[in-house]
C-alpha cells in the first residue's frame, strides 16, 4: 500500500482545484492499493463530492497567508497518517509540506505549476518559492509541457500529466433549452467564457469582441460565467444596447449543463496552463476560440479543433468566432474532433495511472 498526502490552499472551483479532484476520484477507483489524506490550508470547500470519497479530509484554518502554525499543524496529521509521498498543489502550500516531508522521510512531489507565464519576474513571490523548492522536489508535476519550461523546472525530476476528464460529470445534463430558458436566451447562437474573474483571465477582449460581432448580428448571445474580483469592471464595459446579449452567470456547481448550452467555446487569457474549460467545451462537441500561448496549444489543434488567436487581440478573436457562427458545418466537424481529442487524450484513466506509476516509482 502507498499513502499519499495531498496539500492545497483551498478547494474553490478553480482549474487546479478540479484536477486534484478528478485525480482523487480516479484514486479511489482504481484497482492499485493508493490510500490518501486530503489536507485543505482554508474551510473553503466548493467541491463537495471529496467528503463523499474514502480519503480522510482534514482542514487547517490558516490566520494569515504565512501563518507559522500551520507547520505544526500540518506535521501532526502527516505524522499520524504517516505517508510515504507528500504531494502539494500550490506555492505556498509546497512551502508548508517541503520540511514537512523531510522531517518524516516521505518523498515530496511539488505540482504547483498548474500555469504557463511567458515570464516570471524574478524574485518574485512565484520565483523565489520556486526556486526554494525544487531543489528539495522528489518530483515536480506540471499539467503542460509550457508550464514547466516558464518556471525552468529541472528536466530530470519533471513530469507534464495532461488534466483527465470524469465523463459522470455529464451523465444527468439538463435540457438545453431548459438552461437557455434559465438564462432568458432567445437567440439561435450562443457563444460562452467560461472562467474566473482574475488578472490572469481577458474578459475584456472577449467582450470587446463580442460587441463588435453583435454590431452585424442580432441572432447570437455571449456568456460570462465566473466570479471573481474583475466581474464588476467587466460588467462595465457591456454598452447598455448589449445588456440583453452579453450575459453574467454566477459560478454554477451545474456548469456543465451551462457549457452544453453553448454552440462555441472561448477562453480568452494571458497565461494558461491546459485549461479545464476548453476541456469541458471540447468534450461537448463544441469548437473552440482560445488565445495562443501557454499549453493551450497543447489540447486545441488549431484549425482542427477550433482557432488559436492573438493575445488582446480583439478583431482576431471576433473574426474566428464569426467565421463558425456563419459556418455550421466546420464547427461540427471541428467539435467531433475536439470530443474525439478529448477521448483519446485526456481520459481520466490515463491521468490517474500517470499518477500512479510515479507513486510506485517514488515508493519502491
């Protein structure tokens, strides 16, 4: 038996967040003998369904971002659960478990990169807790290839495990127009962003973008579903002639019948790892417009499975969403291959032993 311990700052519905989620589930159904303990640096959890899996969760509530105590409290559950691999899955949450496994002697994978920044400022917070642990790193994991160049991760230690997609997250979608109804749609077209509100994310040239198509068109709605701490702002800019067309969803534990709603997919960004939003909308069926850059290019193959666009480039991502909207049957077909990628690609099965195998690895 192999007991692994996994670390992260919070469980909110972020991408990382649904990854270590989706890698739990594929653990706990797997024939290999993997026992863990989830440890969560916060009381936010978003992803309930853990506490319906059969790892131990624990909670250390933290009273600031550099709370000390946390060392203790963290070494008291690992030491009872005693593990052979102590696994982390954000910078900060690296830096609690690093010494944390070295006190008890279990292998420290670090699988914090879960982004692909075309350049990280040195010194920085993201740097300098980089740069700090991977020299101590049994492993370092990364969901693209991209990601692990951007933060220079030693080639020897370094693993990229593409993210897995659980197919019973869609087995009880709910009717499409039921959802269309929901969110007051009376459009043929739907266009949606799924994302958080974040620096990271570029709300603004999705939106940008869809008020120049909506300047020809009258027959498509766009969608923003996220929060964050930019919603506001990108509300703002939505002209008050675009209040009916440009539409604000609140994050929905049902996204996936949300995204099922939608006839095109777009991601808008500045940095990304191999996002789980483009993920969902290829295994709908649906074509995608995202922004080149990062490990993007690792999942969508452009003009196969949907475009690649310029970064903040506004005209670019307008053009590419027009062209599938006026042509049904090139986004069909590049929806069938996206799905078909997705498949073959990015399973959960092949994911979770990725994971496994290193496990055995590290522990023999």
């Amino acid at each position: 038996m192999i007991k692994v311990v996994m670390v992260i700052d919070t469980l909110t519905g972020g991408g990382k967040e649904r990854r270590l989620v989706e890698l739990l589930k594929g653990l706990s159904t797997s024939n290999e003998t993997i026992t863990y303990a989830l440890i969560i640096l916060s009381d936010i959890v978003s992803y309930k369904e853990v506490y319906e899996l059969p790892g131990e969760v624990h909670t250390i509530q933290r009273n600031s971002s550099r709370d000390l105590s946390v060392f203790k409290k963290l070494y008291k559950i690992c030491r009872v659960f005693d593990p052979d691999i102590i696994q982390a899955w954000e910078s900060m949450a690296a830096m609690y478990s690093m010494p944390v496994s070295k006190f008890l002697g279990a292998k420290f994978i670090n699988s914090s990169i879960s982004h692909a920044p075309e350049y990280i400022k040195p010194f920085s917070k993201m740097w300098m807790r980089a740069r700090f642990t991977f020299p101590f790193s049994s492993a370092i994991i990364a969901n693209s290839k991209a990601g692990l160049d951007s933060y220079k991760a030693p080639y020897y230690k370094s693993y990229c495990f593409y993210n897995g997609f659980d197919y019973n997250r869609i087995s009880e979608l709910k009717d499409v127009q039921e959802v269309r109804n929901t969110l007051k749609i009376t459009t043929k077209y739907v266009v949606g962003m799924v994302a958080e509100f974040s620096g990271k994310k570029d709300y603004a040239t999705y939106i940008k973008a869809a008020q120049l198509i909506l300047k020809n068109r009258n027959d498509v709605s766009f969608i923003c579903v996220g929060k964050g701490a930019t919603l506001e702002k990108m509300k703002a800019l939505v002209k008050d002639e675009n209040q009916e067309r440009i539409i604000f969803v609140n994050w929905t534990d049902d996204v996936e019948s949300v995204i099922n709603s939608f006839d095109i997919g777009v991601l808008a960004t500045y940095t990304e790892g191999v996002s789980n939003a483009i993920m969902e909308y290829m295994v709908m069926g649906l074509p995608v417009v995202a922004t080149d850059g990062g490990g993007t290019k690792e999942i969508l193959l452009d003009q196969k499975t949907g475009y690649l666009v310029e970064r903040s480039n506004i005209s670019d991502l307008a053009d590419k969403i027009e062209s599938l909207l006026s042509n049904e049957q090139l986004a069909h077909e590049m929806g069938k291959a996206g799905k078909e990628r997705i498949r073959q690609e990015f399973n959960l099965e092949k994911m979770t032993e990725s994971y496994i195998e290193l496990y055995k690895k590290l522990s023999s």
